[in-house]
C-alpha cells in the first residue's frame, strides 16, 4: 500500500506502468485520476486544495485498509494531490490490484466515494468574480450510503 499527498503533478502512465509491473499474482489493476473540472466557458482560474499534513495521510491509510479488510487485494495506491491547481490539472489517482477484476473495481470505487467526501482536503474554486469553499454534494454524500 502507498499513499502519497503532494503538492507536485504526477505522471499519470508512469504511476500506472509502476503499480502494474508491481503486482505478483493479480489478475486485474484498476486507476481513476480525478481531473480539475473548469466551471464552464474557461471561468476557472485555479482551485486551492488545502490539507492537514499528517492528519490527512492517516485518514487515507484508514480507508485504504478499510477497502482492503472488505475486497481480496494486492495492493493499493493513492496519490492526492494539493496547493494550487489550474483546469485539466490531476488532482488525485486511485489504483488497486487484486486477482480478480471485481474486487479490484469495487475497491477503487469505494476508495474513490471517500476521496470525495471523507478525506480531510478542503477545496476553494478561484474564477475571476470570486472565491468559493467547495461544499458537499448530497451525491456524493449518497454515494456512500451503499458501503
């Protein structure tokens, strides 16, 4: 299991390349990245991600055992990503291996609802006209409802 929170991009096929030549005996790897979503017609300058350094890694470490208490794994990855991002950017990446796909999908899937409305990052959306606290979706908050 590695779980990484950094302020420098990462290289999306170079992490997943990594995971997989990694894995001994599984059958399946799964990614997601996550990507900063422009607001619509190129109104996003930036999106701050901010985080408590060490709070924030532990909180990752108890879901990621948690996903692989519930689903037969090889591995986990997580990479999360802080500081001042721009549209397009790779905000966050989820990998997970295991000898069978389903294991594997559902197990990042899971990862991926607590990213969204668990993980201790706080996100601020910058457009020319203002600066907005991103607020919990009561989607994503569903989302987690059915772990």
């Amino acid at each position: 299991m590695e779980i990484r929170v950094q302020d420098a991009p990462f290289d999306l096929g170079l992490e997943a390349t990594r995971f997989a030549e990694r894995q001994t005996g599984m059958g399946a790897v799964v990614t997601f990245t996550g990507i900063v979503r422009d607001l619509g017609e190129g109104d996003l300058h930036a999106m701050e991600i901010e985080h408590y350094p060490g709070m924030t890694e532990k909180a990752l470490e108890e879901i990621a055992r948690e996903a692989a208490n519930r689903w037969s794994l090889g591995d986990i990855l997580i990479i999360h990503r802080h500081g001042v991002l721009r549209a397009q950017d790779m905000i966050m990446m989820v990998a997970t291996a295991s000898k069978h796909r389903v294991d594997a999908f559902q197990a990042a899937e899971f990862l991926m609802d607590f990213l969204k409305s668990r993980a201790p990052f706080w996100k601020k959306e910058i457009s020319a006209e203002k600066a907005d606290w991103v607020a919990a979706r009561d989607e994503d908050e569903d989302a987690l409802k059915r772990w």
